[in-house]
C-alpha cells in the first residue's frame, strides 16, 4: 500500500517561499512532514520548481526501495 505524498508552498514571511512534501495515510489523513525546503525561495515558482525536484526524487528513490531520506 502506498501513502499519498502533497506538495505545499507556503509563504512563512512576506517574499519568502518554501516547499513541503506531506506524507499523509491511505485515506488522505494524518499528514506529517516527509521533507521541506533548507533554505526559502525569493519566489512562488523558485519553491514550487525546488520542490516538483524533491518529489520526483522521493518517487524514484521510493521505486528503487532506498531507505526514506532525512529532511532537508
């Protein structure tokens, strides 16, 4: 069975962009932080770019059967 993953942005401060992956169970609840941003983005799209790039390497380590990775 597989835990779906969600990408979040959030704008903790005014200019200030960092991403999230929310790892949530079966039924879409519960989430908890899976891997977030070290460093925020100047912008929306620089977070959201950063963070598409997390989630595709969580997929692919997670079809490769690496063990789970530390936050970033």
């Amino acid at each position: 069975m597989t835990q779906p993953i969600e990408l979040i942005i959030e704008e903790p401060a005014l200019g200030s962009f960092v991403w999230r992956l929310l790892e949530t169970d079966a039924n879409g609840a519960n989430p908890k932080v899976l891997r977030d941003a070290f460093d925020p983005a100047d912008t929306y799209e620089a977070a959201l770019a950063a963070g598409q790039r997390a989630l595709h390497s969580e997929i692919r380590r997670r079809a490769s059967g690496q063990p789970q990775a530390q936050s970033a």
